[in-house]
C-alpha cells in the first residue's frame, strides 16, 4: 500500500489552486520516471561509470528539475541525507524532518505540507539496482566520483533503500497567508 498524506493547514491547503497542487504531483512523477529510465541503462553494463556516464544518467535529471522550477515558478531540489553534492544537502528542519518520515515509513511515498514559505510537496527517491553502480558499496565506486567528490556520503545502499527525496515549495500559498485573517 502506497501512502499519501497532507500536514498543515487544510484551510492552507484548500487555498491554492488544486491544478497547481496536481501539475506539482505530475511533474514529479515524471521526473522520477525519466531518472528511472535513464538509470536502467546502466543495468547490465560491463564497464564502470564514468564522468559522461554522469552526464548522460544523473546530469539530464537535475536539468530537468531546474526547468520545472523555472517554468512553473516553483523550487524543486534533490534532497538526500547521504548526499554525494554538497548541494543536495538539508537545508532547513523541514526537509531533515521529511527525509526522516520517508525513512521511517517504507510505504509513504510522498505528503503535503504547509508553512508559512508555502505548499510543501516531497516525494520519496527509492535506489534501484540500476543505482548501485555508483551508489552501492564504498569501495566500488568509480574512480571519477571517488576524484570529484572527496567528500562523498552517497554510498553503501541496498535496492529499495531510501535514496532521497524531491522537494518542491509552491510559493503562491504566501500570498494566500498574507491575505487570510
């Protein structure tokens, strides 16, 4: 069973427009099928990652997520506690809070949340076998992740380990804040 839950205000909530809420839903989800998609190239593969196995598998889909958030007015990140990009760190008790409800509960896939920065929406990052030719044991990642990230914490995962998770805000809930008693 696959879980789906909003915390906060309903009141909140209610108020933002429900297309925006399910554009928000939409392009996630097809986010994580193309890093999915893209992914499974790799399965199968002889020879080891490289830094235009990068460009080609994991780059496309921060790219993407940019455009999202451009396109839409909206702030999509990849969010991870064993972070390989420094970028991808927590960056507020929120997202450390979301992170830590996925890793909790195997069966939420994604929830809704309110404050006073806007509708919140997080989305579950599962590791694929696909993943651990770059993500699984320490001492098997490639050489070029191992020389650009000295600092890396995104290995030793199993498949269906909590990767990570997308995070996006939906800032138009501020006006609806300022504007509500």
């Amino acid at each position: 069973m696959v879980s789906l839950w909003a915390q906060g205000s309903l009141a909140t909530l209610a108020s933002v427009n429900p297309d925006e809420l399910g554009k928000a839903v939409t392009a996630i989800e097809q986010l994580d099928q193309m890093r999915i998609g893209l992914a499974s190239t790799l399965e199968g593969s002889p020879s080891e990652p490289t830094l235009d196995t990068f460009k080609a598998v994991c780059a496309p889909v921060g790219k993407k997520a940019k455009e999202i958030a451009a396109t839409n007015g909206w702030q999509v990140r990849q969010v991870a506690l064993k972070y390989r990009n420094p970028n991808h760190a927590p960056r507020t008790a929120l997202e450390v809070q979301a992170l830590n409800q996925f890793d909790n509960n195997r069966q939420l896939q994604a929830f809704w949340q309110t404050d006073r920065e806007g509708v919140h929406y997080f989305r579950r990052i599962d590791v694929q076998a696909s993943c651990l030719a770059c993500h699984g044991a320490k001492n098997r990642r490639p050489a070029f992740i191992q020389e650009k990230y000295p600092s890396d914490r995104a290995f030793d995962f199993r498949v269906g380990d909590l990767r990570g998770m997308y995070a996006v805000t939906i800032p138009q809930i501020q006006q609806a804040l300022q504007t509500s008693p």
